[in-house]
C-alpha cells in the first residue's frame, strides 16, 4: 500500500471547526429542505484533540430515500459516493471527498434521531465535556496510527471497544 492509505494522527488544528463551517453551509444551500441537521462529528470536531486530518460531517434526513435525491448534487461538489460501506452499515449513506489523492471530508447521511446520529453526537459531546477522555482516546489512536499504520479497518476495530465505553458512560 502506497504512502496515501496510511494512517496518520495530526495534532489538532485550529482551523477544522473552519473548514466545516464551510463544508457546512456548501452543503446546506446546495441540498435544500433535504437535509433536516448537519453537525461536525468525529475527533476532529472535539477542539485540542488530535486525528486523522479528514471532516468528519453527519447528515440528517428524514428518510435514506431523501438521501438519494442529494446524491448528483454532492458528487458535483466533489464528493463520492461508496454504496459498498452500505454493506456493513445499512443505516447510512457515506461520501467521501479528496484534493488530489488526499482525503479532506467524510459525509455520512442518517435518517434523523436514528441510533447512528444520537451515538455519535453523545461520542463527541462527552469527548468535548471530558478532556481528559479525549487526551486517552488521543493516545490511543496514536498508538494504534503506529501499530496498525496501513490497516484501516484493524486501526477502526480497535478503537471500537474505547468508543463503545465512552458512549455507555455518556448515556448515564
């Protein structure tokens, strides 16, 4: 595997709060009432908490079916749609958007108030209340950046049982 699908874990950087503002209110003007919510998810949402240097962004609408009305739309804003991930997670739409052969952004797109959506934002809101929290889960993905260094899916599983702590614990 070339030098592109490996894992790197950046420090946090002021500007991804930034850059999904932007991606945000793209998004917003070019989908219409489609789209009911969109937040930014994922550590590079949590501010002083390293990542892998991707946006993470949630989508929500009503239905998947309203969805696929936003699909030509992204795709002419650079975003892929990956309907093989709908494999492993029926419960959503996945996008991704690169500049060249770097990935800048992820689009997931969930119906709203489904289990994906609440998950994710009690994840990130307990991260950003918790610093602490978010300074393990930091070193634990640097840890596992080194360890799993081109295997995506091994890096993600092994996260898995972190998150599912911090989600149990957000729920209390």
């Amino acid at each position: 595997m070339g030098a592109e699908n490996e894992i790197i874990i950046a420090d946090y950087d002021p500007r991804w709060p930034i850059l999904y503002e932007q991606e945000r209110e793209l998004i917003l003007s070019l989908t219409g009432q489609d789209v009911i919510a969109i937040e930014h998810i994922g550590s590079t949402a949590v501010p002083g908490l390293g990542a892998k240097p991707i946006i993470d962004i949630m989508a929500a609408v009503g239905s998947l079916r309203d969805a696929q009305r936003c699909f030509s739309t992204l795709e002419r804003i650079g975003y892929e749609y990956v309907p093989e991930f709908e494999d492993v997670m029926p419960e959503r739409r996945y996008f991704r958007k690169s500049a060249g052969r770097t990935r800048t952004h992820h689009l997931h797109m969930v119906e709203a108030e489904s289990d994906f959506w609440r998950r994710h934002l009690l994840f990130r809101n307990f991260l950003r209340a918790h610093p602490a929290t978010a300074e393990q889960y930091y070193r634990l993905k640097k840890e596992l950046a080194l360890k799993f260094r081109t295997n995506r899916e091994a890096y993600t599983d092994a996260k898995t049982s972190f998150i599912e702590d911090v989600v149990k614990r957000a729920q209390m």
